[in-house]
C-alpha cells in the first residue's frame, strides 16, 4: 500500500494545497497531511485551528487524514508507517529549498522519498502569506482559499488588528 505524507504549515490552507491534496490522493492509496506545530513561523492560527480547516475542506476524500506533528519529518513519516513525503512546487523559487530538503530527509533516512507535484498553473503565484495579508487589509480573497476558510481568516484578521497595540508616535 502505498502511504504518503504532505507536510506543511497551512497557515492557512489555500486552494493550491487542496489541488496538491486532491491530485495525490488518486496517485496514493493513503495520504496523511502533516500540520507543522513547532513552526518558527509563529503563525496565524493555532495548530489545532489548521488541522480542523484542513478537515473541513478535504472531508469529501476518503483516504485523506489530517494530524497534526512536530519535531523531525522523517520521524513522523515513519510513525504513519509511510515511505513517501509530497512536496508542492510552485517555481525555481521553492526548487533550491525543497532540492536540499529532500536529499537531506533522504541522508538521514534513506528508506524516505520525496515526489514533487508541480502546481496547478491557476495556483502558482498563491501561498498562504499572501491571503493573509490581503485579509489584513480586508481584501477579496475568495479566489485563493474556500469560502468557509475565507470567513474565518477575515475574523482572524480583524482580532488581530483589534488586539494590535497602537505605534507610538
Ligand atoms: P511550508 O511551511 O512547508 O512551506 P506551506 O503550507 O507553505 O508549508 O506549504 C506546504 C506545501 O505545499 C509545500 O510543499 C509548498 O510548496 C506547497 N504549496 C504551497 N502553496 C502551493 C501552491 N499554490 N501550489 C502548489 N503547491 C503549493
């Protein structure tokens, strides 16, 4: 059986994840999503927030799981009894990161592969980054992440504008 894990932050999750997410579930038997909760990134939403995201956009997918980790990939991967990690590549700019990412995971763990899903090309300019900060200035973000998700990065947003303490001038 083929099991795989994507790992990532999903901070939040967008719909070029869920493109990678829906292609690798027909090429895989099993795909574990790996929510990332040491994350140096110190992000938006708190893990538990991301993994319940991811959970209510992929519940039409039956051999879909989401969990959350931390500590090393490798180490995770073979808790979910997998051999394969999914890594999305957008452009040149993720190559380098990614390249030295998976031939590392595979020094260390050598049983481990990496395959890459190239994005889908009406997704290849989006990240999580950007939809936050389009929703921090109360922009449109419907084209890049699905409505419910939408809702509820526009509420984030705003309490973290409220609870932003005022620049002294
Ligand atoms: P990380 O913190 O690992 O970069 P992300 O949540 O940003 O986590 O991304 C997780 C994975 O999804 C990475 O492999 C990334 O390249 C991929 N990915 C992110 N956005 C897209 C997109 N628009 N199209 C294809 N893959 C993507």
């Amino acid at each position: 059986m083929a099991v795989a894990v994507y790992p990532g932050s999903f901070d939040p999750v967008t719909l070029g994840h869920q493109d990678i997410i829906e292609r690798s579930s027909k090429i895989m038997d099993r795909v574990i999503v790996g929510v990332l909760k040491n994350n140096s990134k110190s992000p938006l939403f708190s893990v538990e927030e991301r993994v319940n995201m991811l959970k209510s956009v992929t519940g039409h997918l039956s051999n879909i799981e989401i969990l959350a980790f931390d500590g090393l990939l490798v180490d995770f991967v073979r808790q979910c009894h997998a051999d394969v990690i999914v890594r999305g590549l957008r452009a040149i700019t993720d190559f380098e990161y990614e390249l030295q990412m998976s031939q590392t995971n595979r020094v260390i763990s050598p049983g481990i592969d990496t395959i890459f899903l190239t994005t889908n090309l009406k997704y290849s300019y989006l990240s999580s980054s950007i939809v936050k900060e389009i929703a921090m200035y109360h922009g449109d973000i419907s084209a890049f992440v699905d409505p419910d998700i939408a809702e509820k990065v526009l509420e984030k947003a705003k309490a973290v504008k409220k609870n932003a303490r005022p620049v002294n001038k």
